[in-house]
C-alpha cells in the first residue's frame, strides 16, 4: 500500500496531511510530532497568548477529532530518529520502524542559542514551543526587569508584551537597527519609535557580552559597549536554525536547509521537505531562499499535496507575513531588503500607512502599518507583477485598489511554464 510519512507536526506537516486528503490521496498518512501536545500556532506565543495569564491555551492548528476524520496516524511525542532513503523506512524513537513510498521533512527550525558567559542561568530563556510559552508566562507574572536579546520579529513582539504588562524592558541589538534584515530602513526606524515612545530601552549597536546571576538566577545582563542591565527575565530571539540534521544523516543536499527543487522534492526522488526547514528556488527573487512564515508552511503544503498525488506543481506563491508588537500590526508581502528604494504612502503619523519598495525600478515588497485593505490590494499587484512604478505611487490619486484590478500578467512559474516545461 502507498504511504506518506510526515516529519513535524507544525503548520506544515498538519496541513501537508489535511491537504493530501482534499487531493484525494487514498493511502496511509503517518504524522510523526516530537512535542507530546496536539498541533497547535505558533504565532500566537509570542502576542495574544503571552498577553494572557498562564491558565492559557493555546490555539489549536486543528480541533482533536482531525486526525480520526482524515485517517492521519497521527504519533504525538514521537520523534524520528533516522532514515535509510535506499530501504525507504524510517525508524522512529518508540521503535516503530516504516516503509514509505513518499517521505516529507516538515522539521521545521529551533532557536539559535546564545553560548556567552552565564547562558546557563535559571531565568534564560528562549521562545519556540508551547512549553517554552508557558514558562515564559508563568516568569512574566513575577518578573520586573526583562532583557530581550536580539530585536527581530519575536524579541520585539515580546517585549511589547512585557511592557504593556508594566514590566522594565530593554532589548539589546547588535545591529544597528530593528528587525534590520527584513525590513526597510523607514519602517524599521518607525518600529524603533514605537517602542522607545512606549518606554521599551533600545539599545542598538550592542550586543550580549555576559549574563551574571545569583544563587544560580539571572540578576544582570552585560553588553558589548560593558554596559549593565539589571535583569530578572531574558529573553533571547536571535534567529532560528532549520532541522536539517536529520536529512544531512540520510545524505540528502542540504545549504541552510533542506535543498529542494521548485516541486519541493530533495535531492532524493522520493523525500521531499516545506515550510521553515527548506531551502527552496523563490520564482519571485530568482533566488533560493529559506523563509520562516505561516504562509510559507501552510502555501507549501497545498502545493506539495498536488505533486504528490500526481498534479506535479511547482511552488510559486508570493511570501507574505504578519507581526503584532502592541496595538501595531505589520503586514509585509514580497521580499524587501534594507537598502531597497522606499516610497511612504499615507502619514506614519496617524499609524495607518504603507511602504512601497523598489529595486532597480521593480516592486519588490510593500510593508503597512494598519491598513489591510491597502495590502490586500498591493499583495494582489505584487502576485500578478504589474507594472507599478516609483512614480505612481507618489501620484496624488494612485489607487492601490484600483491598481490592482488592472489586466492580469502572468506570475513567475506560469511565465516559466511557457517558455520550458516544469521539471519535476
Ligand atoms: C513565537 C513565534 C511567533 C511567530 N509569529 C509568526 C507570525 O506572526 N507570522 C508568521 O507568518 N509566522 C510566525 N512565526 C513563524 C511560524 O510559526 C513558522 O514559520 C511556522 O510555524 C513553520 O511551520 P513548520 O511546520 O515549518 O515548522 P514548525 O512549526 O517548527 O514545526 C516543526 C515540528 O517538527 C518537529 N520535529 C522536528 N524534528 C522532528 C523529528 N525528527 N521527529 C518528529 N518531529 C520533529 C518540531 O519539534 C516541530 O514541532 C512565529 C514563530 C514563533 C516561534
């Protein structure tokens, strides 16, 4: 009989299994999750839920009786611990051995650590899983001064939390600028603002030198400029690392992540791997890239469901992602970099605005600040490539909306399916 198995039960290997359903795959599905919890979202940690107090629940990715209704197997708290791609089993850490016919890594990413002096002090913690939510959460209550390390989506929505909680919050960057790799320089001095103007301390161009402690707990953080920082909590959110050690085992093409083709397939016929673990050809950057984004898991995993019951379809979708830090919600489509040119539209003044980036004249991105409807209409233009230009979008009456709905252009894949067929 065929059978699917699926590594991870994160967004990308729950909806994986959902969608091999829709497609009509009729054979077995094995859903292996290392965490012993029903899959539940991730995004929520670190906004809504650590607002809350720690009787909190999480947000479930499917409500419990899924797995019965699909026919998933379904093997909580069970990791795969190796794969032998020339026999297709896989060995799992409750010794079930498996045969498969198709293989997915949806291993997903783990928090990249910090190693200096006094990393292992109680009160150091890190923001992944549920488990490390609600520790975080059960600190939150009792804590008074929180040192977040690292100012990129997590730490930032964090400590916008802490604060509003009225706790003492300082976030150390070594860059010289928050969340400085994934935003324009306009919108990540915006954010800056925000979170100075609601009292969080940032610290830019400083990094974590050492943590000191008493009896064992975290008392102080000390950064590279060897200032001081008094310290019950800290946080730290310096990036993520992909799991792909597994894959590396069995040999298969890895390159900060799992390597795949546009199909998604590795650099063995039958494995395949999506969402924050893979590495894969962006038809919208021309580039390979490693994107970490409910959307990226989620997009992936419809698109894989199709090639895997035999409608071989290449990824093609436009990245887009969300963050909450406060009462701000951030809304970014396409891929920007920080030196891309910027256009602001509409007043930042008023916390409604967006900005538009361009790259040798081509829309790469656009980011906004609470104004969905204004995305929605500048996603669709990114999605559909039409030829918005610097200039009119500093025209008075541009109309994102209106704009949007101008004669479709092809995306990226459908082009490229002219003019070669897909290779998969
Ligand atoms: C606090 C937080 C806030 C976020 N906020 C946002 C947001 O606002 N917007 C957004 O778009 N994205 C956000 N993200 C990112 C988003 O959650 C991830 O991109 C998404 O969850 C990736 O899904 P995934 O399935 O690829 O990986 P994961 O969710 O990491 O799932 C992979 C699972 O596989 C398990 N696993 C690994 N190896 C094995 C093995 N050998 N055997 C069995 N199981 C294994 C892992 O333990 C994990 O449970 C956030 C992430 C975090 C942590």
């Amino acid at each position: 009989m065929s059978r699917i198995v699926i590594i991870g039960g994160g967004q990308a290997g729950v909806q994986l299994a959902d969608s091999l359903r829709t497609e009509g795959y009729e054979g077995a599905i094995d859903l292996f999750a290392d965490e012993p919890h029903l899959p539940y979202q991730r995004p929520p940690l670190s906004k809504d839920f650590m607002a809350e107090d720690d009787s909190a629940s999480p947000l479930p990715l499917r409500a419990g009786t899924f797995f019965g209704e699909r026919a998933v197997q379904f093997h909580p708290g069970v990791q795969v611990t190796s794969v032998d791609p020339a026999g297709q089993t896989i060995v799992a850490s409750d010794g079930t051995i498996l045969s498969y016919t198709s293989l997915v890594f949806a291993t997903g990413a783990r928090n990249r650590e910090i190693t200096v002096q006094g990393s292992e002090l109680d009160g150091v913690r890190y923001l992944r899983t549920l488990d490390d939510a609600k520790a975080l959460q059960a600190e939150l209550g009792t804590a008074k001064h929180v040192v977040v390390i690292g100012a990129g989506f997590i730490g930032l929505e964090f400590a916008a939390v802490a604060r509003n909680r009225g706790l003492d919050v300082t976030v150390l960057e070594f860059g010289p600028r928050p969340m400085g790799r994934v935003l324009s320089r306009f919108m990540s001095s915006y954010f800056a603002d925000v979170h100075t103007g609601n009292g969080i301390k940032l610290r830019l161009g400083e990094g974590i030198a050492s943590l000191t402690g008493t009896g064992g707990k975290i008392s102080r953080a000390i950064s590279t400029t060897g200032a001081q920082y008094p310290a019950d909590l800290v946080v730290v959110g310096i990036g993520v690392l992909p799991n792909s050690e597994l894959a590396e085992q069995a040999c298969l093409e890895t390159d900060n992540g799992i390597v795949v083709d546009a199909c998604l397939r590795t650099s063995d016929p039958h494995i395949f791997a999506l969402g924050d673990c893979s590495s894969y050809p962006n038809a919208y950057t021309g580039t390979r890239i490693r994107l970490e984004s409910v959307q990226n898991a989620t997009d992936q995993a419809r698109s894989l469901a199709k090639t895997l019951t035999g409608k071989p379809t290449p990824y093609d979708n436009l990245p887009w992602f969300w963050s909450q830090q406060g009462t701000v919600k951030l809304q970014i489509a396409g891929i920007i970099h920080s030196d891309d040119e910027s256009i602001v539209r509409g007043e930042p003044a008023t916390g409604k605005f967006s900005v538009y980036c361009f790259r040798d004249g081509q829309l790469t991105g656009v980011e906004s600040v609470n104004s969905p409807a204004e995305h929605m209409a500048a996603r669709k233009v990114l999605e559909q490539q039409l030829p918005l230009t610097p200039g009119l979008v500093l025209d008075a009456e541009f109309d994102p909306k209106a704009f949007s709905r101008q004669s479709f252009v092809l995306t990226p894949s459908e082009r490229k399916s002219q003019e070669r067929p897909a290779s998969v």
